[in-house]
C-alpha cells in the first residue's frame, strides 16, 4: 500500500466512525418534531409527494445512465480522488448558478428547484461512479447511488440503518430484488424532505431567495460529493491491510484539498 493510499485509509476510518454514531439527544428531538408535523398532514399529501419524488428519481436515474462516461478502469486512487474533485467543483457551481436562478425567480419558478436540483446531484453521482470504476449499467450500483444520497440527506438513526447495508455491500447486493419498485421510496423522500424543508422554504422568500439558493445548493453538492468519494474509497480500500494506529491523524491529503471544495461543518 503507498502512503496516499495509506493515509486516505486513516481518513475512511475517521469517516466510518462518524457514520457509526448513533443519534445524540437533540437528533432525536428535531426528528420527533419533524415526525409529529408529519403526522398532521393528510395521507393524501404524502401519496402524491411520495409519488412525484418516486418517479422524478426514476427518470434522473434511468434517463442519465445514457449519457454517463463508461467506468474508467487502470488509475490510482490518488488520480480518481483529484478527478472527482474536480467534478464536483463543476457540479457545484452548477447548482449555485440554478439556486440562484429559481430563488430569484418567485415561488412558481421556485418550485422548479427540487426537480433541477435532484437532477444535479443524481448526475454528479453518476459521474463519480465512473471516475472510480463502476459501472451503473447495472442496476445495483443505481442502488448504491441511491443509498449515497440517503447518507448524505437523512437523520442519523436512518443514515445509521444506511450504513449498516454499505459496509457489507458486496454481500448485501446480492439480496436485492429486481424490481426498483420494492424499493423504500416513501422512507426515501420523507427523509428528504426532513432535511432540506426549511432550507428550500426560504428559498421562496422574496428578496432573499436568491442568495438562499446559491448558498443551500452550494452547501448540498458540496456534502453529496464528499459523502460519495467516501462511499467509493471504502469499496477500493481494504481496510485489513494495515493497522491503523492514530485514527484522529488529520494530516493527509484529503484534509491539505479540504478547502478546495468542501465546506467544514461548523
């Protein structure tokens, strides 16, 4: 193992931990309240925004799959980490040019943002699991994909659950059905939903629209493309081949090219 594989392995185990967490107090208090408000509104409501966001996916998923790269095979992982940085740079500022864009527009153009913004990140996705040599002409790394965007946009009990099936993925995909309709998609946009609601309220407030567009989009690639480069290296690296002693070393090269794109959560 070379010293960037090596130390982007520290780096994977640092991460992992963080995935592990389980929900602090105040986790489970904003979610319990999301829960509650959920509860309030009609099964009607949930149907069809279940729906819409169900069928929204299956088009950005099987409609991109038609004009992404083929899997790029023969490269470090130190050439994919700077190639997927790169793509992510780009979609970012994509999604700061279209927040702002509907933001500034006024509630009708505004609620064009979801299906536009969706349609961003599933294709950074789809780009990013070019760059690191898998190939989403099979279904189950469309799979994958979406579990990637769960990861990032869910409440840490349900980014836990997630987790859980990522880690063991070679084994677990083979238990998947067939069908992408057994899949969870109520669960899929209710989380959703959760995390970015209030966001993409103000949003649609005059005057400040704009600039909440840019920003929350820029904020949402951003993690998109950091939880996905993970996601993807924990799948190339074997996290047996050595033993790592200082799991909190922030030194490598993932922390020297943080601030290239990625924001630091405060």
């Amino acid at each position: 193992m070379n010293c960037y594989d090596y130390t982007k392995l520290q780096e994977l185990q640092n991460w992992k931990s963080k995935m592990r967490k389980k929900p602090s107090i105040i986790n489970k208090a904003s979610k319990a309240t999301q829960n509650k408000f959920n509860n309030m509104l009609p099964d009607n409501y949930h149907n069809i925004l279940t729906s819409a966001i169900k069928n929204m996916t299956k088009i950005v998923l099987f409609g991109s799959k038609y004009i992404t790269k083929q899997p790029m095979y023969n490269l470090s992982l130190e050439s994919r980490d700077l190639l997927a940085l790169e793509k992510i740079k780009n979609y970012k500022n994509t999604a700061m040019i279209e927040g702002a864009g509907t933001g500034a527009g006024g509630l009708l153009i505004g609620f064009t943002d979801l299906p536009l913004l969706l349609s961003i990140k599933i294709k950074l996705l789809y780009e990013l699991a070019s760059i690191y040599g898998f190939d989403i002409n099979d279904y189950r790394e469309r799979i994958y994909i979406l579990n990637i965007f769960q990861l990032a946009f869910s409440s840490q009990e349900h980014a836990n659950k997630v987790f859980n099936k990522m880690e063991i993925w070679d084994s677990y995909k083979n238990t998947l059905s067939n069908d992408i309709n057994d899949f969870d998609w109520k669960e899929f946009q209710q989380e959703y939903r959760d995390y970015i609601d209030l966001a993409k309220l103000l949003q649609l407030v005059p005057g400040i629209g704009a600039f909440v567009g840019a920003y929350v989009n820029n904020k949402l690639v951003d993690k998109l493309g950091e939880y996905a480069m993970y996601c993807y290296q924990m799948r190339i690296l074997d996290d047996n081949e050595i033993n790592i002693k200082d799991k909190n070393n922030d030194t490598g090269f993932f922390s020297k090219y943080k601030n290239f794109v990625f924001t630091k959560n405060k």
